[in-house]
C-alpha cells in the first residue's frame, strides 16, 4: 500500500517545479533579447549614417546587393547600347522562286521574236532591323531562263522561198541577270509578338545581263547572238513573314523586277512568286 503524501511535501514539490519553469523560461527569455539585441546591433553597424566599419554585415546581404547593383548597371548599359546605336537587330536569308519574263530579242528580217521563256529566280539578303516598322538590307539576285525560239524555227522551217534548204531547224538560248539592290523594307505587324507580318520593299541597284542565242547548225553562225549589258535595275517585292521563335522565320512574297539589257534586246522584266527563309540575328 501507497502511503499518501502529506501537505507539506506537496507545496515542497510544488515550489520546486515552479523554481525550475522560471529559471527555463528566464533562460528563454534571455537568448531571445540576446538574439534581437544581436540583430538591432547588426543593422545598426550596417547603416551608413551610424558605423563606417562594414565588416560586421551579413555577408550574404553583401553579395546579393553586389549582384543586384552588377545586374542593374548592365541593364543600363544594354538599353544605353541600343539607343545609342538606334538598332533593333540584324537579319539575313535567302529565296527562291519561279519568274515570268516579258520581252525577247528579234531580228530585222525576221518577223517572229525570240521570246525569254520562264525563269529561275534566287536571292541571299542581309540587314539591318531598325524599329519594329523600318529595316534595310542589301540584296545579291540571281535571274535565270530559256528563250523560246518556237516561232523562229517554225518560221524557218516553213520559209515559202525555201532561202534555207532545211526543214528540221533546231535553235537555243539562255538568258541571265545578276544584281545587287539597296531595299528599304516597311513591315505591318498583325500580332502582339511580332510573329505575322506583312511587308513591302522598293529596291534600287545595278545588274549585269546576258542574253545568248544559238541559231543551230543548219543555218551556221548567220543568226548567232550574244548580248551583254551592265546597267540600272528597281524592283518591287511584297509579301507575309511568319516567325516561329525569335530566330528563325519563313515567308512568301511576290516581286516585280526590271533590269536594263543590251540595247537590241528587250529589258528583262519578270514577275516571280518566291519563299524563303529568314534568320534574326
């Protein structure tokens, strides 16, 4: 059996247990102003106005406000390098298409032209963005074709007076164009990103033409022609653009192109449909 403890060993245990919370909680309380103590102190040693002696600051407080002033100052030196330099960014690409030429070359006494057949036409490009509405670029193209000579050899084939003595008469050519252009390029953004637009860009340059014809053999070297010419070139292109990343584009666009030729040729106008590719750089 248990005997039961009396009154006056209750208050004994009493009083000690309640000695001993006030000397935990005293001690609680002590670390914790110690701490803010600590931590007034601190940033107090840590203004300006109060201490010049840094040392004691936080040393992690030191490196994040380092960061932050670096990640500023070369935000500012970006924006400043922009604006200073009124260029919003580099591009370069190139296109090919189909061209439909108008014009030809003929002889005095011979009534059919020989006409310049369809064309290949390719270009490489490179420029300067310089808002979001304004770019210019320099542009090397390339305009090559057939002429058709159908009618000519039909002519001579059939020729009344039978001057030739033949009947299969066969003939050739080609024709060429080489220019570089200066293209202003004004853009219509459709979407908030940039990523669809649509464009226009005059173009102004100079060219070197080639236009050579082959009679055939029947007839020798009577027909026989080579023209050669460097002279002025404009031409108009308007298409669509479309972005998929900040990098790479593609687009499609229609040009009209005139370029000077020898003087007893026709001008080698065409009229192309192009797609290309464009690269942001």
């Amino acid at each position: 059996m248990f005997k039961p403890i009396s009154k006056p060993k209750l208050w004994i245990i009493a009083q000690n247990a309640i000695s001993a919370m006030a000397v935990v909680l005293g001690f609680s309380f002590s670390a914790t102003a110690e701490d803010i103590k600590t931590y007034e102190t601190l940033q107090v040693s840590c203004s300006s106005f109060t201490s010049n002696n840094l040392d004691q600051c936080d040393s992690s407080y030191s490196l994040s406000a380092e960061s932050e002033n670096q990640t500023v100052a070369q935000s500012r030196r970006i924006r400043g390098g922009r604006s200073k330099g009124n260029v919003d960014g580099y591009y370069g690409g190139f296109s090919i298409g189909v061209g439909l030429a108008n014009g030809g070359l003929g002889f005095n006494n011979v009534d059919p032209d020989i006409e310049y057949a369809n064309s290949f036409v390719g270009s490489i490009f490179g420029g300067i963005k310089f808002s979001r509405n304004f770019s210019a670029d320099i542009e090397f193209t390339l305009v090559q074709g057939g002429l058709d000579s159908d009618e000519f050899d039909d002519f001579v084939n059939e020729d009344p007076n039978d001057i030739f003595n033949i009947v299969n008469q066969e003939s050739d050519g080609d024709y060429s164009a080489l220019a570089v252009y200066i293209n202003p390029k004004f853009e219509l953004p459709l979407t908030a990103s940039d990523s669809f637009n649509l464009y226009i860009s005059p173009g102004i340059g100079i060219a070197q033409t080639n236009v050579n014809f082959n009679s055939g053999d029947d007839i020798g070297d009577l027909f026989d022609s080579d023209f050669s010419n460097t002279g002025l070139a404009y031409q108009v292109k308007g298409g669509a653009s479309y972005s998929f990343n900040r990098r790479t584009g593609v687009f499609g666009q229609l040009r009209y192109a005139s370029i000077a030729a020898d003087e007893d040729v026709d001008d080698i106008n065409t009229f192309s449909i192009e797609t290309g590719l464009k690269l942001t750089f």
